[in-house]
C-alpha cells in the first residue's frame, strides 16, 4: 500500500468501536481493544474513549458519527463477515453518506484465499468485496475479510476484522505504519507500572501526589485490594527519551516508597514472594481458613518452590490456628510456614496470622474495614507481601 501524509503535525486521537451483540451479550471477551490501545500508544495516539456495540447498523452508523466529531482517527473492529449480521460496512457507509461500491480485485482476492485452502467462496462471501465509496481497501493475507481506512482531511476511519489474529496482524503491518505516514507520527507513548503491596491508596497518594499533577510523565493510581499500581507515562520523539523520562520518576517514587514496592510491569506479588522461597531451597507451607482457598492457588501456580497447603473450614479460635500451623509445620517438615484466619467481627473483616521460619514464630493481627467481598483479596496480597518481606 502507498500512503500520502496530509502534512499535519499536530499529535492525532483516537477512539476505538468493537462491534458484535455477542460482545454485549458477555459471550466472548473483547480482548481487541487491549492490543489496539497499547499499540496505539506504542505508536504516540493518545486514545480517548472505546465504545462496544451490537450487530445492528443504525446504533453503529450513530456511534461513529459520534465519534467522527470529536477525534482524528476512528478504529472498528468486528463486523466484516459475509453474513448478514455483519454490518460494519454497511453502518461505515450510512454514516459516511456514501454507497458501497463493488471492488473486483478485493473478490478475486478472497477467491484466491479459498482456493489456497482448497474451498470454493459462497455467494455471501461476494458481500466481503464491497466497501463504502472513497475508501481504500487494505488487504488481508492472513484472513477472508478484507479492511478499509477511509480518509477525509484529518478525519480516518479504520475497520478491522474481529478475529484477533488477522487484526493483530492488520494494525501492525498496516495500519500502524499508515497512521505514521499519514500523521507524520515521530514519537512514542511509553507506559511503566510500579507495583506497591500493603499500603493503601491514600497513603501512596500522600508520598506521591505531588508527581501525579504533572503532564509529561503524568503518574496515575490504581488501587486493588491489599495492592496498589503506580503508572507512570511518558510521551517522547524516542523510545530511548521517554525511557529516561520515565526512569527519573520511577527513581524518585522509590525512594519515597521504598520497601513498599514488590515489582514493576508484569511482575506479580506471589512470584516475588516464591523467587525468595526458591532462592533459598524452603518448603514452604501454608494454612488458610476463610480465604476461599486463594493464597494456596496464587501460590501454586507454576514455580520452582516447594509448597504445601491445608485449607481449613470455618477456623475462628486464634489457638486452634497456631496449634494447627505448629503441626502442619513439623508433620510437613517446612522451613517457612504460615497460617492465616479471615473472619468477620462487627463490621470488619480480621485477620490472624501465625508464621514460623528460620528466624522464629511470630503472632500478627490485621483488620479491613472495605467491602467484605473484597476481604478474602486483600488478605491473600497481605499474606504473599508478609512471606517477600519475611524472608
């Protein structure tokens, strides 16, 4: 494909519309609109706003419309079958106030694709060849479902296939360099999380709330129970700049935050905390009651630490859980072991922790004052934090 840029320097948005009642209806999850966000923000767009809607072409003729008036570049996915619940054409062109047009060479195309896999296109699949008048078809080579980017002024709309692996495919080796060409893209969004375990978000939003008024890098929160994210990003010309943007801010919340921080991306609590386990050789044991079996599966997943769990049902009295962790510690010969009891008292959720390691036995109380279904998380990511720091 040749691209023509339109000569405009101005930084593009954009907005993102799935497409598919299957989508609204929780039958399959959208996991499209991730892929193309971050790629998007590889590439220097800022994304606005995403927007999931059914198979019926006046509500997606309408979204886009919407959508045409207030960002630069609009990407649908889904909804360029050959059947007739696949109207994405049909709504772009609505929306457009154009007509579909017929493409011969987009029909010999999908005929050639068929004939690779040794099958004969029905008549329905000739719908797939028609895209609304003034665009420009982008040819799909991993998938029967041809694209088109239709471009007015600064205006582009995009629409993709819904199959993740032909729009992965698309947006990498089409549309993203199309988008660079047309808007003359030079830089990039660069996007680092910091990962913070124990500490709650208004604590963390005390040390660092002075960061999250700034503009480039801007610093945003996340919290979850027993877990809050700090994200960090930068817009730059390079990679290499917005790296070194994002490590001056990185820098500065660990100091302030310091212990607090268990990881940073896709580093997660349990994995730190069994990389210590592991790097000592310890077996590790654990005995839960009330959490719902979580701190033994987080901790069961794949690793090369040796673990040992016990789940045990309805545990209230403190001293029966430390006799039971002092048992289960010697009948499963652990090195580090560790006990925990979530039950309700009043209007809080309290924990009673009992570990034994190398360094001794140690008794611990801790209460939760939020959601009680968000009790039994809280206190998993509190436990997995105790084992990183105890070791």
């Amino acid at each position: 494909m040749n691209f023509i840029s339109n000569g405009s320097p101005r930084m593009p948005n954009a907005e993102i519309i799935t497409i598919g009642t299957e989508l609204l209806l929780g039958e399959i999850q959208d996991t499209n609109t991730r892929y193309l966000a971050r790629s998007l923000r590889d590439a220097g767009i800022d994304l606005y706003r995403t927007m999931m809607v059914g198979d019926n072409i006046n509500r997606i003729a309408q979204a886009i419309l919407e959508a045409y008036n207030r960002t630069d570049i609009i990407i649908t996915t889904g909804g360029l079958g050959p059947t007739v619940d696949d109207p994405t054409r049909q709504a772009v062109a609505q929306a457009l106030g154009v007509k579909l047009e017929y493409r011969p060479e987009l029909w010999e195309q999908i005929q050639a694709r068929f004939q690779r896999y040794n099958r004969t296109p029905t008549e329905n699949n000739k719908r797939q060849a028609y895209i609304p008048a003034g665009s420009q078809a982008i040819e799909n080579p991993v998938g029967t479902a041809p694209s088109f980017v239709y471009a007015h002024e600064r205006k582009v709309i995009i629409s993709l296939p819904g199959v993740p692996r032909e729009m992965e495919y698309l947006i990498q080796q089409a549309v993203i360099p199309y988008l660079r060409s047309f808007y003359q893209l030079k830089g990039t969004i660069k996007t680092c999380v910091i990962h913070t375990a124990t500490m709650g978000e208004s604590q963390v939003d005390e040390l660092v709330g002075d960061l999250e008024i700034t503009t480039n890098p801007t610093v945003g929160l996340l919290a979850h129970p027993g877990q809050v994210d700090i994200r960090v990003t930068a817009k730059a010309e390079t990679t290499e700049e917005a790296d070194q943007m994002i490590q001056s801010v990185v820098s500065v919340i660990r100091d302030r935050l310091q212990d607090a921080i268990f990881g940073m991306d896709e580093e997660t609590l349990e994995a730190v905390a069994l990389k210590g386990i592991s790097a000592r050789q310890w077996k590790l044991a654990i005995v839960e009651s009330g959490l719902g079996g979580g701190l033994i599966n987080r901790l069961s997943k794949p690793s090369t630490a040796k673990v040992e769990g016990e789940i045990l049902a309805d545990l209230t009295d403190p001293l029966e859980l430390k006799e039971r962790v002092r048992k289960f510690h010697q009948v499963r010969g652990a090195d580090f072991t560790l006990g925990a009891s979530l039950t309700p008292q009043n209007d809080k959720q309290v924990l009673a922790l009992v570990m034994i390691n190398p360094k001794g036995e140690e008794e611990l109380v801790r209460s939760y004052g939020g959601p009680p279904q968000q009790a039994p998380a809280w206190a998993v990511n509190l436990c997995l934090d105790l084992i990183r720091k105890s070791i």
